[in-house]
C-alpha cells in the first residue's frame, strides 16, 4: 500500500512540475556589419496574434518582422549582435516572437547607448537613451506601449519634463537651459 501511495504522489509531482516542450535552435547570420546569434522556435505555431504587436521570425535565411502577423520559425530566447570588432552591441530576448523583459544597446565602445523594457512585445516599463558620453538624453515610463507617467528629455540644449497619462501629454516643464 505504501508503494503505491508513493507512486501517486510522485505521478502527482510530475504533473505539477512538468514544463511545456519547446524544440527550438539556434541561428547565426550576418546582417551587414553585424552577426546576429538567436534562438528560433521549430515547428510551433501560435493560434491567434496580436495586431497591436511586432512578431520576429526567420525564413530564407533572414529575420523579418511584421505588426500582427509572421510567416516563419518564431524567434525565441536570447538574441544577440555583435560588431565586426566581436563587440556585443545588441541583447535582449524574445518569447514565440516577440519582444520581452530588458533589451540592451551599446555602443561600439562598450558604453550602453540605451535600455528599453518590453512586456509581451508593447513596452512597458522604463526607456532609458544615453549619450556617448554616458549622460542620459532621454528617460520615459510606458505602460502598454503608451508614454505614462515621467519623461525627460533634452532638445534644443533645453531639459524638458513632460508628465504623460496613457499616451496624452498632461504637463510639460522646461527645467534648465544649459549654457545660459
């Protein structure tokens, strides 16, 4: 008796720790200057899309990309661009072709040129652009693909906040005027 309540516990504990299989593999190609190292999903298909979101895909030896739709293998996992140099100037991640969690660029030197956070393939989350010099140029929160809450600019030598609700401009302030 005790055997076979070990066995269904243990059938039990497969079930809840069983994870979805996915077959995926990885590419590599080059994409100008750059060599591009991602994942692909193979043979799976998604049975509806978004229309409001980008999908990422391969075929023929290229990566496309389309707003509601693909026709391809999906890009899935970690996706990574390289320069000639070896430097990495790209790193983010897909999941069934879209765009997820923090995605990274970097500029030849090494210095991070920009950080966006994406969610489900809309951004969400905080947007992040700095200059050569390392200083941010730009910051702005989105919810849902939409501007939403604080973003802060500099344009024209002048540092702009502008306070967003769902994509609509609430506020606007000129903070500082650099070199007056």
């Amino acid at each position: 008796m005790k055997w076979l309540l070990a066995i269904l516990i243990l059938a039990g504990a497969n079930r809840v720790y069983s994870q979805e299989f996915i077959n995926t593999r990885k590419i590599s190609l080059s994409r100008g200057d750059t060599t591009v190292v991602a994942g692909i999903l193979a043979d799976v298909k998604i049975d509806k899309v978004n229309p409001r979101v980008f999908y990422h895909w391969y075929a023929n030896g290229q990566i496309y990309s389309n707003q509601g739709g693909y026709s391809g293998n999906l890009l899935h996992g970690e996706y990574l661009e390289y320069a000639q140099s070896g430097k990495l100037l790209l790193k983010g991640f897909f999941m069934k072709g879209v765009k997820s969690g923090q995605w990274i660029y970097w500029y030849e030197t090494g210095s991070i040129h920009e950080t966006i956070e994406y969610s489900e393939g809309l951004l969400e989350g905080k947007t992040t652009r700095y200059g050569n010099d390392g200083r941010i140029q730009y910051s702005a929160a989105y919810r849902s693909d939409q501007l939403h809450g604080e973003m802060t600019t500099v344009w024209n030598d002048t540092l702009y906040q502008v306070t967003y609700r769902n994509g609509i401009e609430k506020k606007r302030t000129s903070l500082h005027v650099f070199g007056k």
